[in-house]
C-alpha cells in the first residue's frame, strides 16, 4: 500500500510541474504573493470599486494559490474574473470589461502577470460578451 501512495504522490507531483511550466514556462521565477496587494488591485484597479472589499477579500482567500508560482497580479487577475463571472456583478461590470482586458495586457507587457493567465481572462471576458466562436 505505500508504495502505491508514492507513485500516486509523485504522478500528482509530476501533474503539477506539468501544469506551471505550461503557464509559466520551463523555468517558472519563484514569485511571492502578496494577498493584500493582490485585493487592493483587483478591487481598485480592476473592478473600480464597484465591488466590496470584503467580497473581494473573501474571493482572494479562496483563490490563494498557495504553492504554485504566480505573482500579485495573477491572483489579483484571477480574483476580478471571478466577479466578472459572479451573476450578482455580471449586469454591474458589464461596461469595464475593455478596460480590465487593457489592463491586464499592459501589466503582461511589463512582465507582471503570466501570458496564460491573461490569455484565461480575455476567454472570461469573451465568453461573457458571447464572442467565442
């Protein structure tokens, strides 16, 4: 029995390298999360206000990333699409969506936010404006 633990162990190890080097590239920068940074830009930079900061905490807190290596932004990122999803602030965010989307590709062209991550978030942003084909 342990010993189909350690495969087991090492195959989910393996999934997970798998999954950071394909958003991240082979050799990921080992980046810190900063939460509260993180909420402070997903409430005022992305969503404008128009969410409670206690939401977007709340939210940030479940999408904390814990081991995998992205940065500030990509959570910050990760927490407003959730919003943008939310049916309760869908109707609210409908109108910044181009500027979140602005947003989030003038952070990847200084290098603080992973390509896949606003690659996912444009899909967000399309699916939302029932632009995918």
């Amino acid at each position: 029995m342990n010993m189909l633990h350690f495969f087991r162990k090492k195959k989910c190890a393996d999934a997970k390298k798998k999954l950071i080097a394909a958003a991240y590239g082979d050799s990921p920068p080992l980046r810190r999360v900063d939460r509260e940074e993180a909420i402070t830009i997903a409430a005022d930079e992305i969503l404008l206000g128009m969410v409670d900061r206690q939401e977007v905490q709340r939210q940030a807190k479940i999408l904390f990333p814990g081991p995998v290596p992205c940065s500030t932004h990509d959570l910050a990122l990760s927490v407003a699409a959730s919003f943008f999803h939310h049916p309760d602030y869908a109707t609210l965010l409908k109108d910044f969506h181009l500027l979140a989307l602005v947003q989030a590709i003038q952070w990847f062209r200084h290098g603080l936010v992973a390509a896949a991550q606003v690659e996912n978030f444009a899909r967000v942003l399309r699916q939302l404006n029932n632009l995918d084909p």
